[in-house]
C-alpha cells in the first residue's frame, strides 16, 4: 500500500477544502439553526413527542443525515470531477497506484470534510435541544458507514458526469428528495400502512431509522436491517468503482 500517494492526494483535496472552509462550514450552521427557529420551535412546539421523544429532539438526526447525504456525495464527485475536467486524472493514472489507492485519497478528503459538517451540526444542534446518545459506539459507526458509503457515491457521479450542471442532479432531484420522504422529520410508522410500505423502498430510511437509533435508542425499522442494507450499498459502491477502473469507464477517454 502506497500511503504516501494517498497522504498526498488527501493532503491535495484537502488544501481545496481549507481554501473554502469558511462558506463550507457557515452554510451547514446556518441552515440548522432555521431548520431548529422552524421546525424546533415553531412547529416543534405544536407537536407532540414523537415515541417519547421531544420533536425538536428527534429531528436531530434526520437533519444531520439530510445534509451528510448531499454534502457527501458533492465533495466526492467534484473532487474527481475537477482532475476529469482539467485533464490531471492522466498523471494520477500514470502513477504507480492502485485503484483502491486513488479512491482512498479522494474519498477520505471527502469523508473527512463530511465528517466535520456532521459534527458541527450535532453541536449546534446541542445549543437547541437537550440531545442524548444512548449508544456513542454505533452511532460513530453508522455515522462513517453513511458518509463513506456516499462519497463513494458521489466518486461514481463524478466519474459518470460529463457536465458541472450533472454533478447537482443526483443529489438535488434524487437524494434530497428521499431523505426528505426518508423520515427526517417525522417517523415514517406515522404514515398509512400503504405509504409505510411505500417507503420501506427508500434506502434512505434506512439510514436514518439506524442513525436514529444509536441516539435514542428507538427505529422505525429492526437495527440490525439498517446495518445490513449500508452494507449492501457500500459493497455495491465498491463493486461499480471496481468496474470503473477495470474498463476505463470515462477515465481513459
């Protein structure tokens, strides 16, 4: 294993995070803090505990997850995205590196910038409501499964993106959309039985039903299914980035 290539590439993508850390860190602070004004205290105040949890607190990790899911997915798919684009990805290429190599540097800048915007939410999060994580060791887990699962996400989309406007579909028209409907706001246990079935579709809701668990101690859906559906997806990422490499999908042309 070639770490001091993936070190640099890290460091690379890194460097560009830092560049606009400000903007990339005031927006998620921003946005959480009138999602709690909205929803925590307005709304918030006129509904009652949701499985005897107050409203305000059970949509911390539906909101964590809703902007991890884009945030991820965005930060993978622009940084191999730029080298596609500018025509560096040839020297990487041309390296002596492997395929896993090159998408641990990429991938981990990325995961790591999404890490720290799930952080920064948790604790703003924290000045609104009373948050209580009944078990820190799988919410850590989940936490990572979910940001490293989508920014491999996000490599794939960038990858197959052959536009900046295609980079913003996936995650504007598609993911958004389902953690929206996934149960951030709301359990989908509320839901008529037809609809409830209808989201047991959403991968999604899978996500944050686990994530949710981990704080509270209390899921739409069995714990151990969430686990095994990240799983799934994460192996499936894996398997498409594999392909990627193999044939040159998009890389060599």
């Amino acid at each position: 294993m070639n770490f001091r290539s993936i070190l640099a590439i890290y460091k690379f993508e890194m460097a560009r995070t830092f560049r606009t850390l400000g903007e990339s860190l005031a927006a998620p602070v921003l946005s959480t803090s009138l999602y709690f004004i909205v929803f925590g205290s307005a709304i918030g105040s006129r509904i009652s505990d949701i499985d005897g949890i107050n409203y305000g607190a059970f949509i911390v990790p539906g909101l964590i997850m809703l902007t991890v899911l884009t945030e991820s997915i965005s930060n993978a798919s622009f940084g191999i995205y730029m080298p596609r684009f500018s025509g560096t990805i040839y020297e990487i290429l041309s390296a002596p590196l492997s395929f896993v190599e090159i998408v641990m540097g990429y991938v981990g800048a990325a995961a790591t910038k999404s890490l720290m915007v799930g952080t920064i939410i948790l604790i703003t999060a924290s000045f609104f409501v009373d948050i209580q994580i009944q078990h820190p060791f799988w919410m850590i887990g989940f936490f990572l499964l979910t940001v490293i699962s989508f920014c491999l996400l996000g490599f794939i989309i960038g990858v197959w993106a052959d536009g900046f406007q295609k980079l913003q579909i996936v995650p504007s028209l598609i993911i958004s959309p389902l953690a929206f409907l996934g149960g951030s706001f709301y359990s989908i246990k509320m839901l008529p039985d037809f609809w409830y079935k209808i989201s047991l579709v959403n991968p999604v809701v899978y996500l944050i039903s686990g994530f949710r668990w981990s704080f509270y101690g209390t899921s739409d859906i069995d714990v151990t299914t969430c686990l095994l559906m990240i799983l799934i997806f994460l192996v499936l990422c894996l398997t498409v980035i594999g392909w990627i490499f193999k044939t040159g999908y998009r890389l060599k042309s």
